[in-house]
C-alpha cells in the first residue's frame, strides 16, 4: 500500500491533512509528508483533493 502525491499537481492548500483522520499527513514548509505507518489506506485524502494530487493505492 502507498500513498503517492504528485509534486507537480499539489498546490499545498492542506485540505488534505485536514480531513485525514489518523493524522498520517503533514504539510512541511512546501511538502506533504506521510506517515505510512499509522495510515490506514481509508482513501479520503485521494478523494477530497481538488486537484487529484493523491493516488491512493491498497
Ligand atoms: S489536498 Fe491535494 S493540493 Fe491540497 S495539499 Fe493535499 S495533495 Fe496538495
Ligand atoms: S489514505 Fe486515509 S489515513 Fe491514509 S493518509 Fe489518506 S486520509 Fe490519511
């Protein structure tokens, strides 16, 4: 499993980090990191991206 984000796409408006509910992502200086040890794969980050930044693949 893995959470992908695309440098290219994200503009780091953090909506992102708001809605995960394990609080697997964090917006750093101009990057999101992501915790993949505590993400649950649940997908939300992938959906709520305005610009279809995230690909979240199980
Ligand atoms: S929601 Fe999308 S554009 Fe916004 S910070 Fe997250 S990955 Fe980047
Ligand atoms: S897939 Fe779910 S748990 Fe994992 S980073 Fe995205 S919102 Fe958070």
């Amino acid at each position: 499993m893995s959470v992908n984000i695309n440098r290219y796409k994200c503009g780091y408006c953090g909506a992102c980090v708001g809605v995960c509910p394990k609080g697997a992502l964090e917006l750093v200086e101009t990057w999101i990191e992501v915790d993949e040890s505590i993400c649950i794969v649940c997908g939300i980050c992938d959906r709520i991206c305005p610009v279809g930044a995230i690909e979240v693949m199980k």
